[in-house]
C-alpha cells in the first residue's frame, strides 16, 4: 500500500508538473538570454572601450559617479571594471601612466590589487603589500567610501584585531551611513567563518536595516546573514525556532526591497540572486519563482559561486527546480497560484 501511494503521488506531481509547467515559465527569459554578471547601459561602452585600451569611458563614469556621490553605482561599476582589468589592463596602464593622481585610477588600481592578493593563499602577506595603494585611493578624495569599503576586506585579510575594524567602519560611515558595500565587507568581517558569530551577524544587519530607508540595498543585509547561517551546514543543523523566525523575517524584508524595484533591473540583481536562493532553501518555491521573474537576465556570481562549480548553471538550475516545485504542488483541479493568491 505505501508503494503504491508514493507511486500514485509520483503520477500526480508528474501530471501537475506537464500541465503547468509551460505556464509556470511565462515572464521568464530563456536560458540562453540569461547573462552573468551583465553591465548595465552605461558601463557597457566602458568596457567595450577598455577592450580596445581606450580608458576614457570608464574614466567619464567613474567621474560622474564620483561627482554625484553615487557610491552604490560606483562601487558595482568598479567592481566590474576590476573583473575585467584582471584579464586585461592595459588601459589601466594607459589611464595611470596619463593620469597618475587621478582618483578613479587609484581606486581602480587599488581594487585591482585587493583582488587579485585575495586570490592566493598567501592573501594576508600580499594584502599588506597594498595598503598604500588604498590610503592614496582614500587620500585622492576624502569624501568617498569606497576605499574604505575596501580597507575593511583588507583588514579582514590580514587579521586586523576588532580595534582596527571599527576605525575603519568609522571612517567608511562618516563618509555614507548607509553604503551597502561597506556594510557588506562589515558583516563579513563579523561573520562565524571569520571573526564573528552568526548571532553577531545577524544582530549587526538587523540595527543596520532598521537605521536604513526602506529603499536602501542595506534592507538586503539581513538575508546575507540569513546566507551565511544556511550555508554552514552545522549551524543550519541546530537553528532552533527563534534563527528561523530571524531568516524568514529577513527573507520578508527582502521581499519588500525587491519589489520596489522594476522588474529586471540590474541594481538589486545581487540582492535578487541571494533571495531567490535563500527562499529556494527555504522551500518557498513559489516566492522563489517570482524573484526569478523579477531578476530577469540578470544572473550574478554571487550566490551561486559560492554553492555550485558553475555559477550561470547553478542559477539554471535553480529556477528549473523553483518552476518544477510550484508545478508540482499545484492542485490538478485547480489553476496555478502565485504566492498564495490565485489568478482572477
């Protein structure tokens, strides 16, 4: 008897799974139109330029983002431009050797060094190799967080005591409250694989979300702790009730983040990626589907860098399984429902 009824149910999701699928994937690019860690409009011709040496569109943006104090937008076009000057930068060459004190270059040329000392196990002795290179990044003007944001990873490479951190944070804060990138490498520093404690993560986003906007990415951090806790396998073991009202509160407020942005814009992609994977591991499938169609053709590396060996089919597979999952649980006499609610 209890073959057969897991037989019969193996029939009816299949079933369910057939007759909603195809529905299920409306709003959803298909897999070839989904791109990795994809610039957007305006820095595009900046690293199509970069392809050719030409340093001068990179330099405009970084300009114009520096001038309007739009450190959210400066941070994510650095840090692309630092991906692609690993492999090629020859036009950081140029740009530095035309404009050695310029502070876009030292920025760039600064992230770069982090960068790439971050990828050898012997990060912590090449890190302190480039600390002069942020304190002329942070010197070039003093009104940026950036270089800050990227002194706290340095200090968290090379062991710096909790002293040391929190001047840091100081200063990343006195520059822009409430960064999200400085924030971001805070919460890493404080993290149970580094120096800190799941319980110290979550109590720092949490304080740092409620002194936040309702539209600020740092509504977003709690469901990084959120991450971080799931991905430790041990932890996620002993959660008790109480850390998991504290990552199901995390995920509702990245819930409310994400849908005050339009649809398949890449500035909360990141923040859009990790939901999607937190509210699959969460087994909200549903709600894991409708950040999917949210996040459009904008798959990022992070999360799923860091949990499959290849981060574009992670994110494929994924949102097949969130599909799959939705497919699956819906009645067969019934129409599909969306997070709860049915269509009218």
């Amino acid at each position: 008897m209890v073959c057969t009824m897991a037989f019969l149910r193996a029939l009816l999701s299949s079933a369910r799974t057939f007759r909603y699928g195809p529905g299920l994937a409306a709003g959803l690019p298909a897999d070839d139109a989904v791109l990795l860690d994809a610039p957007d409009e305006r820095l595009s011709p900046a690293l199509v330029a970069a392809a050719s040496d030409d340093f001068g569109p990179a330099a405009k943006l970084l300009a114009l983002t520096r001038d309007a104090a739009d450190w959210e937008t400066r941070d994510r076009a650095l840090a692309q431009l630092v991906a692609f000057a690993h492999s090629r930068d020859g036009w950081l060459t140029g740009w530095l050797a035309t404009a050695p004190r310029d502070p876009d270059a030292l920025l760039v040329k600064a992230a770069l060094a982090v960068h790439r000392a971050w990828e050898s196990p012997a990060h912590a002795e090449l890190l302190r190799d480039v600390s002069p290179l942020i304190t002329a990044a942070a010197e070039a003007d003093p009104r940026d967080p950036v270089p800050w944001r990227l002194a706290l990873d340095h200090a968290r490479g090379t062991h710096a005591p909790h002293t040391v951190f929190e001047s840091l944070w100081e200063q990343a804060v006195r520059r822009s409250p409430h960064h999200y990138g400085s924030h971001v490498s805070a919460l890493r520093y404080l993290s149970a694989e580094w120096y800190g404690s799941h319980r110290e993560c979550f109590d720092f986003a949490e304080r740092a979300a409620e002194d936040a906007a309702r539209d600020s990415l740092v509504q977003a951090l709690p469901v990084r702790a959120a991450y971080a806790l799931l991905r430790d396998e041990k932890a996620a073991a002993r959660a008790n009730s109480v850390q998991g009202d504290r990552i199901d509160a995390a995920v509702d407020l990245a819930i409310r983040l994400s849908a005050g942005f339009p649809a398949g814009d890449p500035r909360p992609a990141e923040v859009r990626n990790l939901l999607a994977y937190v509210l699959v591991a969460r087994s909200r499938a549903a709600e894991a589907l409708e950040q999917f169609r949210l996040i459009g053709p904008y798959a990022t590396s992070f999360p799923w860098a860091s949990v499959t060996g290849e981060a574009l089919g992670g994110f494929l597979d994924a949102r097949a399984d969130a599909r799959l999952r939705v497919a699956s649980s819906t009645p067969l006499c019934g129409r599909p429902e969306h997070d709860g609610r049915r269509d009218h």
